[in-house]
C-alpha cells in the first residue's frame, strides 16, 4: 500500500495547485468579460418592459432539465432498494437453500433497473415538456 500513497499525495498537491491557478485566471476572464458587455450595454434597454430575459426555447433547447432528472434518478434508485429489500426478505423467509450471491445481485439490479426507469421517465417527460414549449413559441410567432 505504501507504493502507491507517494505519487497519490504528489498528484493530490498538484492538482490542488492546478486548480488555484485556474481559479485566478477564470476570474480574470470573468472580470473582462462583464467589463466587455458593460461597454456594449446601452443604458436605454434597461428601462422596465425593454430589457427581456432570454427564453429557454431555441433551435438547440438550451433548457437543462437536470433537476428532473437527479429527482426521478434518486426516486428509482429509492424504488429500488426498496423492491431488492422486500425481494430478498421474501427469499430469505422462503428458500434458505438459495445461494447468497445472487439474492445481492438482485437487490443491485432492482436498484440500476429502477434508476434506468426513471432516468427514462424524466427523459419522456421532458420531451413533452419541450414539444409543448415548441408547439406555443410557433403559434406565438404565427400570432406575430
């Protein structure tokens, strides 16, 4: 185990060191950044009813539904565990016999075949939600 504990401490360090340095400079950017768009920013948009903010309809669909899906993800993964659990309290009560490896095997497949269902549920979900949000954004540019 000692073989490994020095390059792992050395790669620790300098990632750490990596990652201060890139700190600094992505403030740096950022600051020139906002500098460069505050130049640009004429003082008229900002009156109220002028300045709009950006909608999350494009061509691209730049809208994350992340939330959706670490939620759906979590309540699979919770699902889960909870069908593993009951599967392998009733096999455990019912057959003693059966071999312990594959009762564990199937607490962990409920488990990822739970987390895949509901990463599928979220990704249905969220293409309605985007068709719908498609579907208003062209009858509004039709309208106009």
């Amino acid at each position: 185990m000692e073989f490994i504990t020095i390059p792992l401490v050395v790669g620790m360090i300098t990632y750490g060191i990596y990652g201060l340095f890139e700190l600094f400079v992505r403030r740096k950017e950022r600051i020139l950044l906002i500098e460069k768009i505050g130049e640009k920013i004429d003082p008229s948009l900002l009156q109220i009813g002028k300045l709009k903010f950006p909608s999350f309809v494009s061509d691209k669909m730049t809208f994350s539904f992340s939330v959706l899906k670490w939620g759906f993800l979590l309540l699979g993964v919770g699902f889960g565990l909870l069908v593993g659990i009951c599967f392998h309290v009733l096999i455990i009560n019912t057959f003693s016999d059966f071999p312990r490896y594959i009762v564990d095997m199937t607490c962990g497949a409920c488990v990822l075949m739970f987390g895949g269902l509901g990463l599928i549920l979220s990704f249905v979900i969220e293409k309605k939600i985007t068709r719908e949000e498609v579907r208003k954004a062209k009858k509004k540019l039709e309208q106009e």
